[in-house]
C-alpha cells in the first residue's frame, strides 16, 4: 500500500508573506527560462558561431524531455523530504551554475566544441530545472489557499516576461544581429537572476509535515503506471495536456512557414518581445481566470490557438505579402499568448487536484509521462511537417480541437 505523510494546510497569517516571495523567485526564474531558451537565444548563438545545424536540432528536444522526464524518478525521494523549499533552492541554484558555464562556453568556444558544451551543459540545467517544478507545486499548495493560486502563477509568469519584453526592447534598439558577447552577457545575467531567486524562494515559510515522512511504498515506474492506468482523473488530465500541446508545438512551423510566404518574423528582439509581452498579459488575466476555472481556461486557449493556426494558414496560401506582414507577426503572438494562458492554467489545475504528497506524485508521474509524449507527438508532426508546415499546423489545430472538447469533460477542481 502506498504510503503518504500528512498534507500541511496553507497558514493564512503567512500567505501574504508567501505570495511575494513565490512571485518574484518564479519570475526571475521566467527571466532565465527566457532567456538562456532553447527556441530563441541558444540557437541565434550557435547559429552565430558556427555550429553544425544538428547541435542546434537538438536544443528543443533536450530542454523539454529533459525537464520532464526525471521528475518521477525523483518522485519517492522527493516525498522523504520534510521541507521541500529546499529542493527549489538547490534547483535553481543548478540551473545558475550550468547558466553561467553556457555564458563562459560563449565566450570560449566556437563551432562544434560549442555545440557539444551548450547541450551537455542545456541537459544539467533542465535535470535542475526538473526539480524546480516538482517542488514549486509542492511550496504554493502548502502556502497559498485554493482560489489565489491561478493569480499568483499568472504574476509569476507576468514578472518574467515584463524582463523579457525589456531585453527584447534592447536588441530591437540596438538593431541588427547580436553578437556574441552581448548574448554571452545576457546569459550572465539569468545565471544571476536563478541564484537571486534561490536567495528569495529561500525565505518563504513553508509549513513543514507534522509526521514524518515516508515516502512511497513501490517504485517510482510501478507508481506512475499505477496512477495512469488505476486513477481516472489523473488519466484524463494526462490525456488532456497531451491534446494541448498544439501551443506548445507550432510556434516553430509558423516561423518556418512566416519565412516561406516573406513575412517579418525575423530578428532575436522580436521574438524575445512577442513571449515576453504574451507572458506579461496573459499570465496575469489567465491566472485570475483559472482560479474560476482552470479547466474552462485550458480549453479556451486551445480553442483560440486552433483558430488562430488555421487562420494562418489561410492567410499564407490566400493573402498578399502585404497581408502577411502584419498577419504573422499577429499570429504569433496571440498563439504565444495561447500558449502562456495554457500553461497558467494546467499548473494551477493540478496543484488544486490533490493535497499533499499526492500532488507530489501527480506532478512527477504527469511530467514524466509529458516528456514521452513531448517526444512521440513531436515526432509524428515532424514527419506531418515533409508535407510542407503548412500540413504540420493543420495537423497540430486538429489535435488540438480534440483536446478543447476533452479539456471540458475534465472535473472542475479550482474555486
């Protein structure tokens, strides 16, 4: 039988206390999540260097599937853990140091040697990353009430993407391509920003188990198989999320297909400023929302995502340049600001599902099981995408349309 230590209630005298501090350590964490990323910044810098084009292939892929998939494995030692503040700290503080041996590499490096250090040293931050999330989930639910919980996440995510709309502002300022030592030194600065945010997690008062805690009585495969084929509603969360990754997917194909129609989708600043500015209103609005109803919210923006994908394509066979230069650049950003309501809302979903050390190992069966999935849909739409991106959008829009109607049948679990 499956053993579990007592879920600490949220104290209401500190969750003030708690709410600030939550905010600003995940936001400087969104700062570096920004930032040192796998999609905008680190392959402008190897692209900029020299790097052979498989090095950069394999950014995406190892960012995401490596902050997913170690997260159940961590799950039982993880629960033998009285205070898990402590493991946000020593995440966060991993990810500082494989920041800021990436900004050293920057400087040091070029071509394949680059190559090599930036994904070893992308494949330590997300295992670091990974632990980050587990506990964060952990921390809000001990220390912020069912009902603030949407709002606090959407703050968090608003505080990052304020920095990163700033940093975008400054290259598109400066013009033209930025050169190495200016990316080296805005890698610096999210090193900076995660140990600065270990520091700021570090003070929150967490309410601490009354009971010793055990941990988990089987293994943590036996425990996420368990969970997927035993529990219907972490069942159908999982299925959902997976139906959601529309957002998550497509950002990649638009930019593809953007560059085959002459649209303006070019240059790091405008790209770091439509997820920034995405982050910063829909992290704000969205978490107000999913404190209503995480599940409506999910379903909402893959519904919006869908439509502004399919509109896209439309746009790209049927309109004029001249239409697309404005059209794409749109899309973009609303798909971003689809992607940001999203994820507001299935981490505000899963903390309000379950209590204590149960929440613990949704989080970790869940992510583990998304980074399989990450992989096997990134797959099949990659091979959708030799049809052309225009296939792969179409292909991710139908996928998730399914998943806004089972985004509905999910339980409505927030306040």
């Amino acid at each position: 039988m499956l053993r579990v230590s007592t879920p600490p209630k949220p104290d209401r005298g500190h969750e003030e206390h708690a709410a600030r501090r939550f905010i600003w350590a995940n936001g400087l964490q969104g700062m570096g999540d920004q930032i040192v990323a796998a999609k905008t910044v680190l392959p402008w810098l190897l692209q900029a260097a020299g790097t052979p084009g498989f090095f950069i292939a394999l950014l995406v892929p190892i960012r995401e599937s490596g902050s997913m998939l170690p997260q159940a494995a961590f799950t039982p030692w993880v629960t033998t853990q009285r205070s898990r503040k402590r493991i946000w700290v020593i995440g966060s503080l991993g990810q500082a140091l494989a920041a800021a041996l990436i900004g050293v590499a920057a400087l040091l490096l070029d071509a394949a040697p680059l190559g090599i250090a930036v994904t070893l040293l992308l494949a330590v931050l997300a295992v670091f990353r990974s632990l980050c999330s587990i506990a964060s989930k952990d921390v809000q639910g001990r220390t912020i009430s069912k009902g603030r919980r949407g709002v606090i996440t959407g703050r968090a995510a608003a505080v990052g993407g304020a920095i990163a709309l700033a940093v975008g502002l400054g290259l598109e300022v400066l013009g033209g391509d930025a050169p190495t030592w200016l990316l080296a030194a805005l890698i610096f600065a999210s090193a900076a920003a995660w140990a600065l945010a270990a520091v700021v997690f570090r003070t929150i008062r967490e309410p601490e188990s009354e009971v010793d805690p055990r941990g988990m009585g089987r293994g943590w495969w036996a425990d996420t198989w368990g969970l997927f084929t035993g529990d219907r509603k972490f069942r159908q969360f999982v299925v959902v999320r997976s139906l959601l990754l529309v957002t998550a997917l497509s950002t990649a194909f638009i930019v593809t297909l953007s560059q085959e129609t002459g649209s303006g989708l070019t240059g790091l600043g405008a790209f770091l400023i439509a997820s920034g500015l995405a982050s910063v209103l829909g992290g704000r609005i969205s978490g107000i929302w999913s404190d209503t109803s995480s599940r409506n919210v999910m379903s909402y923006g893959a519904l919006a995502g869908s439509i502004v994908i399919v509109a896209l394509v439309a746009s790209a066979h049927w309109a004029s340049a001249t239409v697309n230069d404005w059209v794409f650049p749109a899309g973009f950003f609303l798909v971003n600001l689809a992607h940001t309501a999203i994820r507001v809302a299935r981490k505000t979903y899963i903390v309000d599902m379950a209590e204590g050390d149960e929440r613990t190992r949704y989080v970790g069966a869940a992510n583990t099981l998304m980074g399989v999935i990450l992989l096997l849909v990134g797959a099949v739409s990659g091979a959708v995408a030799l049809l052309g991106p225009s296939a792969a959008l179409l292909f991710l829009a139908a996928v998730g349309l399914v998943g806004v109607a089972a985004a509905r049948r999910l339980p409505d679990v927030s306040a």
